[in-house]
C-alpha cells in the first residue's frame, strides 16, 4: 500500500509544492512548527532513511541543501533545523523548519552522563560495525 508521502508525490493528495526532481519530492508540512515548515521525500518508497540506495540518498540530501537555503533566503530566518524523526509516515523524509530560536528552545532527549570509558567503549562498538574503508 503507498504511503501518505507517494500518494502527495503522484498528485492524488494535494500539496504546497516547493521543489521536485527526479528523485525527490519537497512541500510544505500541513502541521508545521513554523511557517515554511518543509518536508523533503525520495520519490522512491522505503521506510528507513538509512534503506536508501545511494543514489536515492546523495539526492536527498542535495535537495535538502538546496531546499533549506532557499527556505532562509526567502524567509529570513537565522537557521533552517534539520530533523529526521522517522516514526511518524513509513516513508523516509527531512523535516526543514525555519528558526530564529535557540537549540535550547528545542525538544531534545535528555543528556546521558557517561564517563571516557564508557565514551571510548561505545565508539569502539559503532567503529566495529562499520565496512572497512577502502
């Protein structure tokens, strides 16, 4: 079944438009946090941001550079917040909302305290899992 974000991308839902190419789709969010609040989607339909073939992935994050500049030529405002939640629509998608607040403003999860060991053994972890490079 497509999702709420294909359908907007094929027309059948209507949308603010602000941007479209080959592989992604950007428009205004209908609840947004403030005006110019920007959704910008792959056209292609996967869940997870990170499922992206790497094409579909470099092109997203191209539009959403492109995008979010236009949002603060055109708005004025300080900085334009880059968000990737990714539990709300099945459909991967950056949020883009224009600020003139601070990062205190924000909702953020809160600070985990941890110690240089427990930093170092967590980095020792992600590092693992990554592909060698090269």
């Amino acid at each position: 079944m497509s999702t709420i974000f294909t359908k907007i991308i094929r027309g059948e839902i209507p949308s603010h438009r602000v941007y479209e190419d080959e592989r992604t789709y950007a428009f205004l969010d209908i609840n947004p946090r403030s005006p110019g609040h920007t959704l910008v989607v792959p056209k292609a339909e996967v869940d997870e941001l990170f499922d992206l073939p790497a094409e579909d992935f470099g092109a997203l994050w191209a539009s959403v550079g492109a995008v979010g500049e236009a949002i603060k030529r055109s708005l004025g405002c300080d900085r334009v917040f880059v968000m990737v939640i990714g539990i709300d629509v099945p459909h991967a998608h950056v949020h883009l909302i224009p600020s003139t607040v601070s990062l205190a403003d924000l909702p953020m999860p809160p600070v985990v305290a941890q110690d240089p060991d427990e930093l170092a053994a967590t980095a020792a972890r992600i590092a693992a899992a990554l592909p060698s490079p090269g």
